[in-house]
C-alpha cells in the first residue's frame, strides 16, 4: 500500500491515470471516509503510530488495485492505493446504527509511504455513507479469488523468472477473466416435463381370480339324469321285498 503514488488526472473519468492494461470494474457513492492506521491488536514498543485519512472521497476497484482519491487533498493524503493481493481479512462490519464499514489488513509496499509496522500490517477501513459497501466487497471477492488462482496456476506451472513471494508473480493481468460465471440456465426452451409416475395394476378380487371349475374345464357335454332304470333293478327291487316280508313274519312268531 501506498501514499500519494497514484498519478491523478482531474480532467479524465476516472480521475487517474491507469497502469498498463488496468480496468476500473467498480466506482463507488461519493463520501466515502477513509482510515489508515497502525492494528490496535499488534502492540509493541517498537511499534511506530501511524494514522492518516480523510472523511470524505471516491474508491476505485480496478483488477489490480483499490484505489481511493479524498475530495480534499492534503500534504499527508492526496491519493491512496494498494494491490489487490496485499490485502488480508476484509469483511464488511454493518452497525444497527451508522453507515456500513469494510475493512481490511494490509501489507504496505517498500517506499510506499506507509511505515511499514512491527506487526507487518497496518490496518485499513472505508466507511461507505451513501451505501455500496457490500456491492464493493462482492466484486472485490471476485476479483481477489481469480487474482490468487492464476497466481497459483503461474507457480506451478514453473514459468516465472519473478520471485514467488511477489505478489502477481508475474502474471499478466490482461489474460485473467475477471468475468462474472454465467447463470444456470436450462439447455431446453421447452417446459420442465416431470417424471412420470409408476402404474399401478389394479388389483382382481378374490371371487373374480378364482380358477373355473371342472365342468367348466372340462369339454363334456352337460350332466342329464337317465329316463330308464338301471339293468337288473326290478329283480333287485322284488328280492328285497320279499327278504323284508319274511323278516316280518319272523319277528311276528316271536312276539307272546
């Protein structure tokens, strides 16, 4: 992070001149209160006090740096900037009263400026007025996360000559997509079609399942009874008669 090392140009939009191949994807409200000051959670003895900001300005979010610009410029502020990488820790802080805060850890670049602290970092806060401080803060994540891959795909890839504890390793900028992913979005224009459901057989009743009968099975013709007696009744019939007759008169002489 840096003091006063942008390169302001008030005649142009934006007001400042951009490094090579540098787009500005994010301008915020007006009023915008900058902070910059040594972690209150860092203490030391050699610890150096350092505090400079202003109450009122622009911020600027390019795909390499956070760039801040007061209204009023002074000796000890006339612009503020630092790279993407160089932050740490950012969230944004929303109070149930006041404006929305997004705050962050920085590491200060050599010259830049910015005593560099005994804890390494100092510590940097925007105090958004007017609101866009979660606007900001989505499209800065976005822009951060692509920033450390291709950062990542750089030093495995081994093809570097810059030294891996620089910040953008020496990646180009210029080839990083910083493009938002494209919605879901369904491949058929047609409508959603929903699956359908399982037939059900229907059940049969018992009395309906039941197997047929054997008359039914069977081919024969239809049962008749016969018009005729059966061969041999009559003397069947008569001999009965008779046995039952003389059992009658058996019985009879036996009787007192």
């Amino acid at each position: 992070m840096s003091i006063n090392w942008v390169m302001l140009s008030p005649s142009s939009t934006p007001p400042f001149t951009p490094l090579p191949n540098e787009q500005t994807l994010f301008t915020s409200p007006p009023r915008i209160a900058l902070a910059v000051t040594n972690p209150a959670h860092y203490p030391g003895k050699q610890q150096q006090k350092f505090s400079v900001g202003s109450s009122s300005g622009v911020l600027y979010l390019t795909n390499r740096r956070v760039i801040y610009i007061p209204d009023k410029s002074t000796p000890d502020l006339q612009s503020f900037s630092g790279p993407i990488l160089n932050l740490h820790d950012s969230h944004v802080t929303a109070p149930f009263f006041g404006p929305n805060v997004w705050q962050a850890l920085l590491q200060p670049v050599q010259a830049g400026g910015i005593p560099i602290p005994a804890g390494g970092v100092v510590e940097i806060k925007f105090t958004f007025k007017d609101g866009g401080a979660f606007d900001f803060h989505s499209t800065y994540e976005r822009v951060r996360e692509r920033l450390q891959q291709a950062v990542q795909v750089s030093r495995e890839a081994g093809g570097s000559s810059v030294p891996s504890g620089a910040a953008m390793n020496g990646v180009d900028v210029s080839n990083v997509n910083l493009d938002e992913l494209p919605a879901y979005k369904e491949t058929s224009d047609g409508p959603l079609i929903a699956p359908l459901a399982p037939q059900v057989v229907p059940q049969t009743p018992a009395a309906e399942s039941a197997p047929p009968t054997v008359l039914q099975q069977s081919n024969a013709p239809a049962f008749s009874p016969p018009s005729e007696p059966p061969p041999g009744y009559e003397e069947a019939s008569s001999t009965g008669l008779n046995e039952a007759a003389e059992w009658s008169e058996v019985a009879d002489e036996r009787k007192p």
